[in-house]
C-alpha cells in the first residue's frame, strides 16, 4: 500500500475535519492550485502567441488565426470528458503528477516551431491541439479536490482551486508579453526574432511564450508527486461513474454551466484578437489579461457568497448581469468601422467576465448540493449506514458530474472564437455572434429559475 494513499477518509465527521481532515485537504489544495494555474497558462497561450506572428513573418489570414485560437479549446474540452473520470481511477496524486507533466509537451514544442517562419500551419495546428493537455486537466483537479471537502466548505475548496487555477489565463496575457521582449533563457532559449510593425522594427523572443512554463511545469510535477494523497475511498470504475449520464441533472448542470464557464474561457480565449480587429489603434495585449484577472478573482468571491446564499439564487443573477453586460458590450463596438468607444466595450467586458465568474462558482457550488441532497433523500428512513453510503456515492457522482460538466462548458473556448469567426465572415462584424450568446444566457436563466431557484423548485439549491 503507497504511502500516500489515505484509507479513512469522513469530512461530513467534525471531529475527523478539525483533527486531520482540514489540514490534509488544504496541502492537496494548495498543490492543485498552482498545478491548474499552468495548466490554464498553458491551454491559452495561443491567445497571446496569435497576436504576434504575423508581426514576426507569418503570413495567416484572421480565419487561421481564429482557428489556432479556437483549437486548444476543441481538444482540451474533449480530453476533459476523459478526464473527468481518472482520479477515482487512477488517483488524485498521481494523474495530478501525470497531467501536470504533460504540458512540457506543448510548452517545449511552441518554443521551438516559432523560431522558424517557414514552420508549416499544420504543425501549428498540431501544437494549438496539443495545449488542449491545459485544458482537460481542470476536470480530474476539480474532481479530485471535491473528494476532500465536507459539504459546507465545498463552495470555497472548488471556487480558490478553479477561481485562482483561472488566474493562469491572466498570468499567461500578463506574462508572454513582458518575456517575448528579452533573452530570459540566454543562448539556451535561442536567437531573437525580428518583429516589424508599421517600418518599426525590434527584437522579440516570442519562443518564450511556450519556454517560460518548462521549469515551472517540472517544479509542479514533482510537488504533486510527492505532495498529494489519494483517497481509497474515492477509488471507482468508469462503469460505476458512468451512472450520471442517466441523471438529468448531469445534463441541466451541463447546460448552465457552459452558460459561465464556458462564456469565461471562450471570451479570455477570443478577447485579444476582438480587442484588435474592432479597436486597430489599441494594443490587445495592455489590456487582455485584466478580463480573465477580474473572471477568477470574482470566482473566488462566487463561491464564498454560494456557500451563504445558496448556488441557484446567485447564478440566476450571474446571468442576468451577463445579459446585461453583453447589450453593453453591442452598443459600444463599431458599426461598419465607424464609431465606437474603446473604454464602453472594455469596461462591459469587466463586467462580462465578473458575471461569468461569479457564475462558475454558484454552478459549481448547485452541484455537489444536489447529488447530496438526491441520495440523501433515497436513503431517507434505511438506517445509518444506508446515510453513510448515500455520502460516499454522493461524492463519487458529484466529483463525476463536475468533471465531465466541465469538459461540456469547455467547447466554449471553441465556439465562441469561431462564432466571433464566421459572424464577421458573414456579416462584417460579431454583432450576430453576441446576439446569438444573450439568447443562449435566457435559457440558462429559465432553467435556473424552474428547476433550482424558485419558491417550491423540485431541487432547491
């Protein structure tokens, strides 16, 4: 038996949570937040790295470059769906360390193709997909730090490890452009590329984008390793998860939390290039990383307030704020090129992406909540350890449902960059795209409201 596997493991007990549960939890958290961090990090870069090829010679049209930005978010939503299921498999420790480890992968292979502008679009393709390795590693982290918090703290554990892990896409528009400017690696990182603007002309290491994460993405690796446990008692099979895809509030779940989730990571996605498409005279990238800070820093706050209001109340007015944000968001763009008001379209994409982060925590928060009070109505009347097992079994679903609810909302990072694609390949502007997302957000809000917010809801929450 390994060391770090941890045989007893009972949050919902106060006596086992204060003497040793609470401390054990929080070093598995405070691993797994760093670790999520670069994974984000790494799953985004492309918003950044788009932005300056064609500065240094690479001759993409804007519909590539859109695809490079989409593509990260089609794998890693996809590798999420498998994702979702491997800590009880595997265990928490050790697919940390494993997915962790494998954004070196992609990380190394960017800095290395972007040296060469005679490197072909499909190995750039092949890259954008490979960064999906970020992308999927939320759903086994979100999953596996569910299994240590009692109910009551659930909403914190999962809204620092996801809100501050979310933090890495702002790290990664805060951090590319400041290392792209100067030989951080020296010799070992390779010569300088020569960016040319407007008949200007300097020096950029834009290899570093993917070499900054290596040392980084190591250090984390081995504090997984060695530093995280594994729970027996979340040890289960695929066919014993694979139980919630006949729960119907897998799918509700799924629904509404592509609604915040999948809205935060597919406008972080898409910001920089819209930013320079709408606004030609403004730098993207002094401005990019903010919506994504102020998305994961409201997550964090979202589940703080879920905990003491209730997940369904707050969520209902995520998206009516987003509602709102986005109706900002059309009146402040330019209409045929002309007009506009760069600080309007900013600051209601503040507030967008506070809306979609508030939100991500009180979908987040419903989750476990309702897969609690589902088996705990069951097993009603049978008799303490049918109550027990009703936990156990709880957790296993809500952990499940979690991670695969996550790989679901991740196709946003795909769509909403290709939906901003096509709607100005179309029409001329992303106009039809936004009107498309508003139209989406009231779906989510009639869900909400029947199912989970209003007086005598069939799932309160």
């Amino acid at each position: 038996m390994s060391r770090y596997m941890i045989n007893t493991w009972e949050p919902e007990t106060p006596s086992f949570w204060q003497s040793t549960g609470k401390a054990t939890a929080a070093r598995n958290l405070w691993i797994s937040i760093p670790a999520l961090l670069l994974a984000f990090a790494v799953w985004m870069v492309w918003s950044v790295v788009v932005v300056n090829l064609p500065n240094i010679g690479f001759t993409y049209s804007n519909n590539q470059l859109f695809w490079l930005t989409a593509l990260p978010g089609l794998s890693g939503a996809t590798l999420r769906i498998f994702y979702s299921f491997m800590v009880p498999i595997f265990g928490g420790r050790r697919w940390t360390a494993i997915s962790t480890g494998s954004l070196l992968i992609p990380a190394i292979g960017i800095g290395l193709a972007v040296q060469d502008v005679n490197t072909g679009y499909p190995t750039m393709l092949i890259l954008a997909l490979l960064c999906g390795f970020g992308g999927g590693n939320f759903a086994s982290s979100m999953a596996n730090i569910s299994f240590f918090y009692p109910k009551a703290s659930k909403g914190f554990a999962l809204g620092m490890n996801a809100g501050l892990g979310n933090l890495g896409v702002s790290v990664v528009q805060f951090v590319v452009p400041l290392v792209i400017t100067f030989a951080v690696f020296g010799a070992w990182g390779g010569d300088s590329l020569t960016w040319v603007k407007n008949g200007v002309s300097k020096d950029m290491w834009l290899q570093n984008a993917g070499f900054i994460w290596v040392p980084f993405i190591a250090l984390s690796t081995l504090l997984a390793w060695f530093g995280m446990n594994d729970l027996a008692s979340a040890k289960a099979s695929f066919s014993e998860q694979a139980v919630i895809f006949k729960r119907k509030h897998n799918w509700l779940m799924c629904w509404l939390y592509t609604g915040t989730f999948g809205s935060f990571i597919g406008y972080s996605a898409a910001f920089p290039l819209l930013i320079k498409i709408q606004f030609p005279d403004v730098n993207p990238l002094d401005y990019a990383f903010l919506g994504p800070l102020v998305g994961a820093l409201a997550r964090v706050a979202g589940g703080v307030i879920s905990d003491k209001l209730g997940g369904a109340r707050v969520t209902l007015w995520s998206f009516l704020l987003m509602i709102g944000a986005v109706l900002g968001v059309l009146y402040f763009m330019p209409q045929a090129g002309l007009g506009g008001s760069f600080k309007g379209f900013f600051w209601m994409f503040m507030l967008l992406f506070a809306g979609t982060g508030i939100g991500n925590a009180s979908t987040f928060r419903m989750i476990p909540v309702i897969f609690l009070t589902e088996h705990q109505r069951a097993a009603a009347g049978k008799g303490k350890a049918a109550q027990e097992q009703a936990i156990v079994d709880a957790n296993k679903e809500g952990a499940a449902v979690l991670g695969f609810t996550s790989a679901v909302a991740a196709y946003g990072a795909f769509f909403i960059p290709k939906s901003y694609g096509t709607s100005i390949s179309l029409t001329g502007s992303p106009d039809a795209a936004l009107w498309c997302f508003i139209g989406f957000y009231v779906s989510c809000i009639a869900i909400t409201w029947w199912c989970y917010a209003r007086k005598n809801a069939p799932m309160p929450c």
